[in-house]
C-alpha cells in the first residue's frame, strides 16, 4: 500500500491531465490540499477521474481557497468518507458517517462551525489486511493546517484551536480500535534540522506550533517500542513522524519553498508536511520518503509505503464526488455523441448507429455494396474512353473558369500587375489579342502574321528582356516605397526614445556584480510602496556562493536626492 501528501496548490492550475498526474504519483491514496475549488467550480474533469474515487471539502469563507481532496484507486475504495473534523457538515446517513468525535466539550458550536468552515480536512476509512493476515480498520486524515499570518493575532489563535480539534477527532478514532494516520500541510515545521534557517535554538522551540507538535507526537527511538498498545502512552503523543523514524538525521530535506525568492532552486525551504501514523501502525510501514523532484507547486510530495494491503470497498461511501447531482448521469460512451436518429422504410426511428453495425455484421449488404461500386466504377470507364477528348477540353475550361473566379474575389499586391504571365494562361491571352487584331483589321493579317511568326522564332529572347525590365522596375518601385514608409517610423522612434528614457539600468550587486533586481515593499508601515534593488539569484544559504549576496539598495527619487 502507497499513500501520498501534496499540497497541490490549485488543482486546476496542473499542466497534463489530472489521471496523468495521479497516475505519475503512483500511490493507491492520494491527498491533496490547497485545491483552490469551491463546489460550485467544481469541475467534471477533477471531480470524476478514471480509476479513482474522490472525496472533496470546500471552503466556505471565500473562493480561490483552501480546499482539500483525497483520491482513492479503485483498489482502494473506502468504507466510508466524510468532511470536516467536527461532524457537523455531514447529512449523510449514519451508515456512511465514521463517528468518533471524542470530547468537544472545550468548544462551542460557533467555534466548531467556524473551525470546519475553510475546508480543510477529509476523512476516509478503509479497511487493510497485514503481514499477519489480520484485516484491521484505517481511518485516513487529510489535513490541511491553517497559516499563522504575523500581522494577524487571531488566525494565531485560530491555527492553535484546529490542532487541538484535530488531536481530539485523531485519538477518538485511535481510541476506537482504528489505527490512524494523519497526513497533510502542517504549517509548521518541527525542528531545526526541518528549516534552513532557524532562529535561535531556544526561541525556535518555543513557538506554539511547536509546542503542540511536541506533545502529539512521540519519538519511538528514545522509548525503543514501536509497536506498543496505544493505551500504554509513551513520552509525548500517541503519533511518529514516519519521515523521521526512517531518515532520523536527514538534512535539507525540505518539501515547501518560497516561489517569490526562487529558493527552490538552492534548497533553500522548510518541512511543513507530514506522514503520522500511531504507533502501533509502524510496523507496516517500510519506508517514507521526499519527492523533491516532482514540479508543479510550491511544495513537493510525501509518499509512505506500508507492506499491508487496502481491501477495496464493493461500493462508493456517499461523499463520493460522482454522486453530486451535477455529475449524476453525465458519464456517458464516446459512440452515444455520434448515434443520429433517422425514420425507416416504415417510418419508425432508426439510428445510424444501427445500420452501420448491420451493414457492417451481414456479409450479404457488403457484396452489394461492392457489386454496385464496380458497375459505377466500369459505367464512368466506359463513358470516359467515348468523349475522352470533350470531357478533357471541358474539364481544362472549368478549371480555368475556377481559378479565374477564385482570382477575381481575391486582392491583388502591386506586384501583380507588373508580374509576367505564364503557362496556359499567358498563351491564351496572346492569341486572343491576335484573333482580335485579325478580325478588326483584315487589311492587316499579313502584318500580323509576321508579328507572330517573329515571336515565334524567338519567344525567349522578347519574353526575357521584357519580364527582366519589368522585374528591375517593380523591385526599384518596392525599394522605394520602403524607404519611403521606413522614414516616417525611425523618426517617430527616435522622437519618443528622446521623451521617454525609461528607467535607468540596475546597478550591479556587490556579490556577483550581476545586475540587480528591482522590488517593492507590500508590507503596511512607512516604507509601503518603496523601491528597492537587490541581488537577482534565488535566495539560498550564506554559505551557499550560488545564492543571493547581501546587496541592498533603495531606489532614489528626484524629490529625495
């Protein structure tokens, strides 16, 4: 069995197909968040995908935000599903609600509401059969942890609240008998050896994020027991970090950076998302591992391997998204948008559909259909050899009456009128202006005749030098008519280039002597809306000589020299 974690970062904003980058995750439960949907943007293409059941929460508060998903392989079809961590947005039936909310006594309704609002937490059951044989239950959290904004003192408070109602719902289903694993964007990175710079050692862990971090999770190394009942609570929480157990001392493995500064670039990020799992869990686990190499977002994947396997569920939990009324009944075959309906002999409705088939399934109707084609086919041979040369003549004239026509509706280039004619067409202009010489002037056919004869005798020579003058005179004309039309733009271009410069070049960093980068303050207070240069390279270590050096500099005004 493979799980995975990813915060998506809009799960519209994905550049292949969904299936194609569900597929390329390979994992048989797959959790998303920060999809960016809310329901009614939902659409087909991400709600029913082929080979996957999915299970959606939306946020409430705004559009364009939040939002989690989990999609499931066919193979691993959940039990049941349900959104949010507090019970209150289910209106399922109460075969299909996963329970187990424990005490929430700590909390009001409003605060409940409030806290399931944003869309961020999904919930699937499943069932897994272990090494041993023994089939247990699973109960999948995919959580997306709220952002503590600095500027902000209540979404501090909020952050804190929805961890606790998030270890509250994890060790009630814990408590039920369920082995849980809780996986998702933390927003929080753990330890030092999580960020790649972390403050001062004290004053890192004493950050309430952390705290909390702290108390839920346990670390099975120091109490040596990975595979202790949940009842017996060991130092710390009830949950591991399933990155950590493996990978204990692992640097820079980082899953989040900043797009902004292009810290990717020189791994220059922090480890915000996780695997946990309970304890007693562990034992199934064979490895959890980093996917920095998967693009697309922000943050980078998170895959678990565990040696048990997931026994699919005969039906879809009614979370589901292909039982929402706007997609019921909209999967459909490719032939059904093909199928007309015509009237028979009898006048009954017919499809084509069905006469293609049964033309296609009787071998009497494929004979017949041969049988004609050959007596067409020898009738059209046989008229062809008796007026060969009429319909030859004939089909020469329509052609050129056709491109005669498709000329006409065309507009010429002034090249065109100075262009020789050739071929066919050309011939028959000079015989028709012979024919009509000779016909207003019968006196003159002699002259005529000698005039033609003379251009028969040397037709390349009186076609040459003509065709040559005139291509000389008609290039001479465009060279002009260039010239003429390229005076008029450069001095308009070298008019404005005088009025408006445009800004002055950036100044080179101390660093690398690279050209800088220009920047604006977006923060409230007194330099909101100030210019700044600093260097261009992506932002990265100090130590690091491929990241971004020290420079800084203000942009100076007129009004402030």
């Amino acid at each position: 069995m493979r799980i995975l974690t990813w915060n998506i970062n809009g799960v519209r904003a994905t550049k292949e197909p969904l299936k194609q980058v569900l597929d390329s995750l390979d994992a048989d439960i797959v959790c998303l968040q920060e999809t960016k949907v809310t329901r009614d943007q939902l659409d087909e293409a991400s709600a029913i995908v082929e080979g996957y059941s999915s299970y959606f929460s939306f946020s409430r508060v705004r559009s364009g935000y939040s939002g989690v998903a989990t999609y499931c392989k066919d193979g691993a079809t959940p039990i049941k599903a349900e959104e949010g961590l507090t019970g209150l947005l289910t209106n399922q039936k109460e075969e299909d609600i996963i329970g187990c909310y424990g005490d929430q006594t700590m909390f009001t309704e409003d605060e409940l509401r409030l806290l399931d609002k944003e869309g961020r937490a999904v919930i699937t059951q499943h069932t897994i059969r272990d090494t041993d044989g023994k089939e247990c239950s699973l109960a999948v959290i995919n959580v997306y942890c709220p952002r503590a904004d600095p500027e902000k003192e209540e979404r501090k408070d909020f952050k804190l609240r929805f961890y606790r109602l998030l270890q509250t719902r994890a060790q009630a289903l814990l408590q039920a008998g369920s082995h849980v694993i809780v996986l998702g964007d933390v927003n929080t990175s753990h330890k030092p050896i999580d960020h790649c710079d972390p403050d001062d050692i004290e004053y890192f862990s004493e950050n309430p994020g952390r705290k909390w971090l702290d108390q839920f999770l346990l670390d099975p190394h120091q109490t040596g027991d990975s595979g202790s009942s949940e009842s017996e609570k060991g130092p710390g929480g009830y949950f591991v970090d399933t990155f950590r157990f493996f990978h204990p001392t692992q640097r820079s493995a980082f899953t989040c950076w900043s797009t902004v500064t292009g810290a990717r670039q020189t791994n220059y990020g922090t480890r915000i998302d996780y695997i946990f799992a309970n304890r007693a869990l562990l034992n199934q686990f064979q490895d959890c591992t980093i996917m920095p190499e998967v693009e697309g977002s922000d943050h980078c994947p998170v895959r678990g391997e565990l040696a048990c396997i997931v026994v699919a569920s005969g039906k879809c939990p009614a979370l589901c998204s292909k039982y929402m009324p706007e997609f019921v009944g909209k999967q459909q075959k490719l032939s059904a948008f093909f199928t007309k309906v015509k009237k028979g002999e009898n006048g009954e409705e017919k499809s084509s559909q069905d006469s293609v088939s049964s033309s296609q399934g009787t071998s009497d109707g494929h004979s017949e259909i041969c049988s004609q084609q050959s007596s067409s086919q020898s009738w059209e041979n046989h008229s062809s050899e008796s007026e060969g040369s009429s319909i030859i003549s004939t089909a020469k004239h329509g052609r050129g009456m056709k491109k005669q026509k498709t000329d006409q509706g065309k507009q010429g280039t002034l090249l065109s009128f100075f262009g020789r004619k050739t071929g066919i067409e050309a011939d028959e202009k000079r015989k028709a202006n012979t024919l009509d010489v000779t016909q207003e002037n019968p006196e003159r056919d002699v002259a005529c005749e000698n005039v033609v004869s003379s251009q028969s005798v040397h037709p390349s020579n009186s076609s040459v030098d003509v065709d040559d003058s005139v291509r000389k005179e008609s290039k001479h004309a465009e060279n002009d008519k260039s010239t003429v039309e390229m005076k008029p733009k450069q001095n308009q271009a070298a008019f404005w280039k005088t009025v408006l410069k445009g800004p002055p070049p950036p100044p080179p960093c101390k660093g690398h002597r690279e050209p800088c980068v220009l920047r604006t303050v977006k923060k409230q207070g007194p330099n909101f809306g100030k210019q700044f240069y600093v260097c261009a390279r992506p932002q990265g270590h100090s130590s690091n000589p491929a990241a971004r050096c020290d420079h800084f500099q203000w942009v100076s005004r007129g009004k402030d020299k």
